[in-house]
C-alpha cells in the first residue's frame, strides 16, 4: 500500500520543516523580545515603530510575506543572504520570511507577560539604581517569560504550521513534496493522511512538553 512512497524523501522534506521551525523560533524569539522591549520602553519614536511594526505585519498575509522576500529582496535588490545556490536562498529567506512575521506575534505574546508582572517590582528595581534596561532584562522579562511559556508554544505550534508556506518560494519543505506527490500519484487521501500524521508527530509532543514547562515555570501569585 506504501510502495508509491519509494523514490520520495519524505524523512528530509520534514527534516527541512524541522529546521525552518527552530531557525524561525530562534530568530522570532529574538525579534520579539526586542520589539517587546521597544513598545514598554521610555522611547517615544522606538514605542512608535513596534507599534507600528506589530500593527502591520500582523495583518499582512504570510503568503505575501514570503513572496516579498524572494520577489523584493532576492530578484529585485539581489540580496542574497550569503546563499550560493538558489536552494540555500530561498531556504534562507523564507526563514527571514518566517521571523518577521512571526516575531509581531511573540512580541504581543511578551507583552502580555511583561504587563502581569507587578510595577513595583519595575519601580523597586529603579529605586535600586538599574536603568531601564537592566530593569528589564534583570527583573521583568524572566518573569514575563515564566508565565507565556502557553501562548509562546501556540505560536511555535502556528509556526511549524506556517513553514508549509516557504513552498510558494520553492523550499523543498514536506507541503512541496506533498503537492509533487499529489501530481505524480493517485493516492490523494493517503499522502493527506500521511503529511498530516507528519505535522501531528511534530506539534503534538512540542504542545505537551511545553504545556508541562508551563505549568511548572508558572509564577505563583
């Protein structure tokens, strides 16, 4: 029943999935907290930018995101991120791709945690002589993070979901192979159930490992 299977690489079209997940997790993650920092910050023009940033790129397709990476930046202004061969580019820049849209999401993610920590502890913490940054990073943002592990792992899940869409650029991720599949065979509800058992196996477990995280690192008020 699995013999169409032979001559396709379906271990390495989900193992380019997994490496367009934890490049775009790390890189959004990143971003993120930097914009995060930039919308609670003293800054009126940084405040102003993430806001807007945030408020855009939320609202812009991912489609069009992707696109606009290979499009724009690699046939328009020959940016080419260091990559040699097209694959390397396109898998490149659909990983930026995947981070600035991303990283709107994590941002509002962030800043949902930061406003749950107390503002005295902000305010003990400037009595104490640290500026806003070592604040920040010293006093409010682990705590922040304690208590979005939740919605940072519905953003990871989205995420690994979101990869399929670096196929539009042509990165050999598991929906490229799962759309050649289709095309060059007449099993269509078999290769479906297959590639969707693939995306379980790699949300599943990442939901209830850090959903388990999460309740451990859960800050008890």
């Amino acid at each position: 029943m699995f013999d169409f299977l032979q001559g396709y690489d379906l271990l390495g079209a989900f193992w380019v999935t997994v490496q367009l997940t934890l490049l775009s997790a790390a890189g959004s993650l990143v971003w993120g907290t930097v914009l995060a920092a930039m919308r609670v910050g003293p800054v009126p023009l940084m405040r102003g930018f993430a806001n807007a940033y945030v408020n855009i790129v939320r609202n812009i397709p991912l489609t069009v995101v992707i696109l606009f990476t290979s499009l724009g930046l690699f046939q328009t202004l020959s940016i080419n991120l260091g990559g040699q061969r097209f694959e390397t580019i396109n898998f490149r820049l659909a990983v930026l791709g995947l981070v600035a849209y991303t990283a709107a999401f994590v941002c509002e993610a962030i800043r949902s945690g930061i406003n749950t920590v107390p503002v005295g502890q902000a305010e003990a913490a400037r009595a104490l002589g640290l500026n806003f940054t070592q604040a920040l990073t010293l006093v409010v943002l682990p705590q922040a993070f304690r208590s979005v592990v939740g919605p940072l792992t519905n953003v990871l899940i989205a995420l690994t979901k979101n990869t399929t869409v670096a196929a539009a650029i042509g990165v050999a991720e598991a929906a490229l192979l799962m759309k050649e599949m289709i095309e060059n065979e007449a099993q269509l509800l078999l290769i479906s159930a297959i590639f969707a058992f693939g995306f379980v196996c790699l949300t599943l477990p990442t939901g209830l490992i850090l959903g388990w995280v999460g309740k451990k690192a859960a800050v008890k008020r």
